[in-house]
C-alpha cells in the first residue's frame, strides 16, 4: 500500500442534505488494520436527528461516535456500524470479517483493537443490526426483567422489536409489543412476540419499554403500568420538549420513570463486564435468522445521499437500512 491513499465517505453537509466525500488514508502502522467496507448499518432514530440537525447544543460532546468527524449540527461524518474485511493488519486479523464503530465509508484505518471479528454463523449482512442489539441488550438489563413479568414494548422500530424479542425470551413472561402501525405484526410474529395496537393494549403492567420516539408512546406507556410499575424510557427526543401528566396515577401508584442509554452500562454489572464483553454477546444473539426481518431496505453507498432524505424523513417506516459498498474502494 502506497503512504496514502483515498477512500470515499458519507457527509452530512447541512440539514437535510448529504453527499459523498473523498478521504485520504494514511497506510496502517503495525498496531492498526486497513479494513475494506462491505456493509453499514443505518441506526435510523439517532442518525435522523444528526441528518436533521436536531442534535441539542448541550449534548454535542456525549453524541460523538467514536470516529466522527467534523461536528455538530454540520458539516459532520457520522455513523457507528461498519462491517467490513481486514485488508491489512496483524495475521490473526487480515481477510477475516469485523465489526468495527465506524462512519459510513468505504475504506478506514483504525487501531487493530477496536475491530472485532464476526463470530462462526453470524452473516455480515445480518451484522449491520449489531449496534441495535447492543442498545436492545442494555434496555433489557436496565428494565431488570423477571420472569413471569407482564410487559409492554411501546414502538416496533429495531430497538422495540429487539428488546420485546430479547424479553419475550425469559421463562413465563407476557411481552406485548405495541405500534400504531397495525402492519408491525408481522413482524412480531415473525420475531415470537405478541402483537397490538395502542387502543388494545393491556394494562397493569409490571413494566413498559418506551422506544417510540414520540411523546404519545412514552405517555400510553405510563398509562400501561399498575401500581409500583416502570417505565423504561428508550427514546432519545432531541430537541424540544415532551409533556408529561405526573398529578394522577403516577403519584398515586408510585410509578417510576428511568432512562436507558447505551453509552453507560448498568452500575450493577461494570464489575464483571465492560463494552467488548457487551458487543461480544450481541454478536453472538443475532446468529438467529429470524432477525433478517429487521432490515426493511438495502441501496448502494452511492445511492445513499439521495436516499437519505426519504429515510430519514418523518413519514419513514423504515426499520434496519443496509448499504452496500463496493468491492473497491
């Protein structure tokens, strides 16, 4: 490999409007892998906020991926689930198929360490959803799930669906997963998971999931819950406010409301696992086919910024979209 050479990335210009980008890449030091792109992962809730420029001022530092460049609200590369082949690197690396937390591009080079290869049974082009499963993993575990729990998971985007999946799991639980869009079905039927609409769903919950994104899930899910009951909220909102109505049952019944973030992992359990521990255990849970009925849609790299706005646009019902590169980058 030549001192530099280029690769070609995704940039969000301005809001509402991406194009691609040439890079220059250094060659790879002998800590660092050369990694060859075959698929990215779109985590379509957070990646429409930065492609929209709803990213709030105060929480431009937290938000950095963690090979983002350039900074909010634009010009601004950004993204967190490449699937790739080393190119070149250590031996125990090189050829093999990784995962790494990277922007939509082409090619990269980056520190051998934060690479991860795909475990035996695990296709790449499933791989794309390992950042959802991740996040799903962490709700779960902030939900403190039970056996025997009745539950709701309000919003069958990835993340909903992957946690009532996850959930639906545990011995003698009751998951229902709720959406406004009655067409999620199949898709709960297809990942073993019970299925309704808000104007049925079951009430006096031990527990609710929000992962809607919008203000009404998060308050049908307070309305789900009976006495002592959960919720735990998901969403990222952005910018903006949402209402809440706190002077009735959520006083009365002694509800609680706690946040989910992906980025911190439960306090309970630092002592014994860290971030590749977590990713480990995600890649190992997507080895099951049926979670292909998370990706809704594929384009090519090139076909990504004219895409990009219809995706994510309010009117999306996206799920998972995968892009493609090509075999050159």
């Amino acid at each position: 490999m030549p001192l530099t050479e280029t690769a070609s990335a995704l940039w969000i210009t301005r809001p509402h409007t991406a194009e691609i980008r040439p890079e220059t890449l250094e060659a790879p030091l002998d800590d660092q892998v050369l990694v060859r792109a075959l698929y990215s992962g779109v985590s379509r809730g957070t990646e429409s906020l930065v492609f929209n420029a709803r990213v709030p001022p105060s929480e431009y530092a937290r938000m950095r991926a963690p090979f983002q460049a350039g900074d909010f609200p634009t010009p601004v590369k950004y993204g967190y689930c490449s699937i790739g082949v080393v190119e070149k690197g250590p031996e125990t690396l090189r050829d093999k198929p990784v995962f790494c937390l990277y922007p939509h591009q082409t090619r990269y080079v980056v520190p051998a360490s934060v690479v991860v290869p795909l475990p035996e049974g695990l296709p790449a082009q499933r791989a794309v959803l390992t950042a959802n499963m991740e996040t799903a993993i962490n709700g779960v575990w902030d939900a403190s799930v039970q056996p025997g729990e009745r539950l709701c998971v309000v919003g069958a985007g990835v993340v909903g669906a992957l946690v009532a999946y996850l959930c639906a799991q545990i011995p003698g639980t009751r998951v229902h997963l709720i959406d406004i869009n009655p067409e999620r079905q199949a898709l709960a039927a297809a990942l073993g998971v019970e299925f309704c609409t808000p104007d049925n769903a079951p009430t006096d919950q031990d527990g609710v999931i929000h992962a809607s994104g919008h203000g009404e899930g998060l308050r049908l899910g307070l309305s789900l819950l009976g006495s002592e009951g959960r919720l735990i909220e998901m969403s990222w909102f952005g910018e903006g406010d949402t209402a809440l109505a706190l002077g009735g049952a959520f006083h009365s019944q002694r509800l609680s409301i706690k946040a989910s973030q992906v980025g911190q992992l439960p306090a309970a359990l630092k002592p014994r696992w860290d971030y590749r521990r977590r990713l480990m255990l995600a890649l190992e849970l997507l080895k099951d086919e049926r979670l292909d009925h998370l990706i809704s849609g594929e384009c090519t790299f090139d076909e990504f910024p004219q895409a990009a706005p219809s995706l994510f646009g309010p009117r999306s019902q996206a799920l998972c979209h995968r892009i493609t590169y090509p075999v050159t980058g």
